[in-house]
C-alpha cells in the first residue's frame, strides 16, 4: 500500500508539531503526515496519558505550559494524517520521492512524500555498569515517562543515579506522583557543576526560569527528606533476579528501581539510513544531524529538527520545528524567500538564545571522565549479550566498529545498535580511535514482524 | 512493583491481560508493560545465560520488553503496546 504526501513529518513531539502548524498555516491543501509510535501526539517530553486516562493537573509547572499550548493547537488541526502507533522503520530517497516504510498493527505502510522532516527526538544515552541488566535498572527517561502518560511509579523505592540535572525534576514528579526515593545522586561534585555553569552565565542569567525550576524542584526533594548528593558515583547496581540495592561511592543503598542519567543523545538512524551527513553531538556522544538555518540536511528534500540536530530541549526543538516547517513551505514554492525569513524571525531568534542554555547544561550535565566502570563481564551490548571483555578483544584487533559488530554481534541485535554505540565508541577513542563513524544504520530502524515485510 | 498513581487519575474500564498464563488486572489504555510492573512482574524476558531481563528504556528504542502476543505470534515492545482485555501474551518467545 503506497500513500502519497507532500510532506511526511516522522515525530509528534514538539519539533513535529511546530513543523506542521507552520506548514498549515503557508499552504491550505497540503497534505501531510505526522508519524510518531506512541497513540497520541506529544513526543517524551509531553507523553500524553492514554485516552481512557483523565488527569488532572497534568504536568503542572510553567516549563510545561508553552508545550502544552502548542500540542493544542495541533491536536486541533485539520486535515493532518496523524499516524500514531506507527514505526519510521526506513527511509530512502527514491525517484519518486523520499520513501518512508511505516510499521503499524496492521503491517507495512509505504509512504511517498515530496519532503520529509525527521523530528525524532533523542533518548536516554544508555550507561554499562556491573548489574544494569538486572530489572528494575531504568534509563531514567524511562521512569518519568511512566509517570507522565501511564501514570504509574514503576517501584517502591527509586534511586536515581547520574550527572544530568533533570533528575532534580523527575525526583519531583516522583514525590508529587507519592512515589519514594532513596536518593538522587550525582556522580560530580558540586563546586564542578557550578563553575560549569559560571562559565556560560550570560545563558544562566537569561534563562534565570529554568534555574529557578531547578531550585524549586531541589526545595521538593528537600521536603521529602530525600538526600540529593554529590560527588557520589554509582558503582554497580545489585541483586539477584532484580535490583535490590545500589552500590555507591557513599555505601549502599537498598533501592528496587534505579534509574540511569547520564544524558542524552539524538536518534540518529533515519537520517543516517538515508545518507545525510552527521557530526558528533554533545558530550553524551551520539551523532548530530548536520542542516542549514532551514533544517535542510544534506540529502535533497529531507529536512531535520529538534534533537535530531543536536540535544538542546524541548523549547528549542519547538523553534526548530517552526523553523523547518517555514524551510519546507518555501522549498516547496509555498511562500517566497523574503517571507520565510520574515517568518522564521522570531523563532531563530528564540532558538539561538536557547541554544546558549543547552550548551550551559551541557557542561553542567558533561559526564566526561563521571560514567562508571564496567567490569569485563558487564554486558556492552543488551541485544546480544556481548560483554566488554569481547568487545575489547576485537577492538584491539584494530578494525571498525562495524567490523567489531560482525566479529562479536555488539549492534546487531533488536536495538539496532542504539544503545552500545555511544559506549563502543567511546571505548574505542579511549583506545586511541577517535575518528570511527560508527555503525552502518540498516533497514529496519525498529523491529519488524518478517511476515509484513513479505507481504 | 509498580506502584499506580491514585491522586488526580481516573482510569479507563478494568481489563484483564493474561501473561504467561496468569490473569493480571489492568485497565483500557495501559500499556502490556504497565500492567505486568504494576502486578510485580518485572521480567520480560531471560538472556542467553538466562538470567532475567526488564524493561529499560520505556520509549520504543531498546526492544527489551519484547514479549509475544499469543494469538498472533507478533512480537511487540510492551511499552507500546495498549492493552486490550483478554489479550494473552507470553515472555518467552
């Protein structure tokens, strides 16, 4: 089954959203397709309860309240093909066009568009350590997305663990959700993360908000008598069939869910699967998809937004996507070039004040020289059950990482490399390989039932 | 063991899902890994060396919460995967 469109937008998330309302607005008739995997539109940061669900004070908070505004105004829109449950699991330029493969409940979906907008977030940058296959170890995105749509704590005691300062935020959800925590620890030391911070301060000074949030969020842990330490390293997560403790720098802790924040880095495989040119991303690692001031990558027609460029949150993602929604209208002949930069203007330049935020919590969050220690047994790849002790074998023969994947299965299972890229690379640069471009992104980008692909 | 959050919600109708042969409550709109967490199932699968594995990145990118649907044979990511009363599914796949 082929579906033709004019654009095809692979992401509900704020940079998705942005994109299609600015599109709507330069031409009437368009037709577009939004394409995310959960049911309803909001991507991770807004993970929309399920239907059935009411909620009420949903996300409270004023960071919320401008992404909530804008998921209204696209919920509302007409004459969008929403396509939610559905997987981008392929994309290639054709003759006919871009040509994305959707997999839904249903099967296989070939879509046909004029441009294509990747805007597909990023995810948790996922961190080996002794124990963390055990369950109840939990990217900590993981966790609060579980609060936010399902409504649901998943333990009775959760430790969260890393040096990203968004667990100040999801340790408050998890209080205001009565969940209980066993402590929020931060692997550097506090005087790092504040001269870190010192060194961006015009960013710190003009988004004073997103600090004051910050510190309200820590007065919330405070109340509920959770420790929030630093300096702390998580060493190993313990237990026998599932988490029952956590080693740290300060001692045990008796946790049943932990959950791991180290940072955050692109989803890259569409765009890379396509041929568009990457650069590295932030200090989490991963790999930044490379556009211009219109979001227009380097393979004609497909577009990229938000995190997909590069982790910088959710309201800069909200101007990116305007941003490429405005470049799309104009590539497509909509609206004329002078404009699409009269347009874009305001959101360039919300975003370019924003982008000097991301790059303070960059460095606030770096956690270079933080991320613990694997053991030579502790598992690098989750799929395929690799461990470091292989991986470091094969390294040291001095192939890539695509030939340390075909020599171990490191990256050729169901997460498609997701998740041990980041930790192979670096574990290659630690071995003085600092130029590899990682794993070769293959068809499919999520995993797919044979039968539909035979259909 | 999950803990559902009481304050504020209100739930779709109570369903029943079956794992691996046991009844787990749960309600219209929850995903397949909610209702295994809340009832205190947090194993979704046993690696090579068969030790117990969970859920991990609750967002469609990992895959380790793939889990079968019986009638179908599909293997589906819990996290994304809506609940659907009766429906029978198996960690083991």
């Amino acid at each position: 089954m082929a579906d033709t469109f004019d654009v095809v937008i692979i992401g509900g998330g704020p940079a998705g959203q942005a994109a299609a309302l600015a599109l709507a607005l330069a031409g009437h008739g368009l037709a577009i397709a939004v394409i995310d995997e959960p049911p309803r539109p909001g991507g991770q940061i807004l993970r929309q309860p399920p239907a059935p669900f009411a909620v009420s004070n949903w996300l409270p908070g004023r960071s919320y309240d401008g992404l909530k505004a804008q998921l209204a105004r696209f919920e509302a829109l007409e004459g969008i093909s929403w396509l939610g449950g559905h997987s981008a699991i392929g994309l290639v330029r054709e003759a006919d066009g871009l040509v994305v493969q959707a997999s839904g409940q249903d099967g296989l979906r070939r879509l046909v568009a004029r441009r294509v907008l990747v805007a597909a977030g990023c995810q948790d940058l996922a961190v080996p350590l002794p124990g963390w296959t055990l369950p109840g170890v939990y990217a900590a995105g993981g966790i609060q997305a579980f609060i936010k749509s399902q409504q649901i704590v998943p333990g009775e005691r959760v430790l969260l663990a890393g040096t990203h300062p968004l667990m100040l935020l999801i340790g408050a959800q998890i209080v205001a959700a009565g969940g209980t925590l066993a402590g929020v620890l931060f692997a550097q030391p506090r005087q790092t993360m504040i001269a870190n911070a010192l060194r961006h301060a015009t960013a710190a000074a003009a988004h004073a908000g997103n600090l004051a949030a910050a510190a309200s969020a820590m007065k919330v842990l405070a109340g509920a008598g959770v420790a929030v330490r630093f300096d702390t390293a998580l060493t190993a997560a313990i237990g026998n069939s599932q988490v029952e403790g956590a080693r740290t720098a300060a001692g045990d802790i008796a946790c049943n869910a932990i959950g791991l924040c180290y940072g955050f880095v692109p989803q890259s495989t569409l765009p890379r699967m396509a041929g568009a040119r990457v650069q590295t991303a932030g200090p989490a690692g991963g790999w930044a998809t490379v556009a211009d001031g219109w979001g227009q990558s380097s393979v004609p027609g497909l577009f990229v937004a938000g995190e997909t460029t590069g982790v910088a949150g959710a309201p800069a993602a909200m101007a990116a996507g305007e941003m490429a929604g405005i470049g799309i209208a104009h590539s497509l002949g909509l609206i004329d070039a002078s404009e699409a930069q009269h347009r874009a203007g305001p959101a360039r330049r919300r975003h370019a004040r924003l982008l000097g935020f991301a790059r303070m919590l960059d460095a606030v969050a770096d956690p270079t020289g933080y991320l613990p220690a694997p053991t030579p047994d502790t598992l690098a790849c989750r799929c395929e059950d690799v461990d470091f002790a292989t991986i470091d074998q094969a390294i040291a023969t001095g192939g890539s990482a695509n030939a340390v994947k075909l020599a171990t299965r490191c990256g050729m299972g169901a997460c498609q490399g997701r998740n041990c890229e980041p930790t192979l690379l670096r574990r290659m640069a630690t071995a003085g390989r600092t130029d590899d471009t990682g794993f070769t992104q293959r068809f499919p980008a999520r995993p797919v039932a044979i039968g539909d692909l035979a259909d | 063991m999950g803990m559902r959050i009481e304050a504020d919600v209100t739930r779709g109708n109570a369903i029943t899902i079956i794992v691996d042969g046991e009844a787990l409550p749960a309600f219209a709109g929850e995903t397949v890994a909610t209702a295994m967490l809340a009832a205190g199932r947090q194993v979704f699968r046993a690696d090579t060396g068969g030790k117990p594995r969970g859920l991990y990145c609750n967002m469609g990118t990992c895959s380790e919460c793939l889990v079968t649907i019986v009638a179908s044979g599909r293997r589906v990511r819990a996290c994304l995967t809506e609940a659907v009363d009766g429906m029978e599914i198996a960690t083991r796949g």
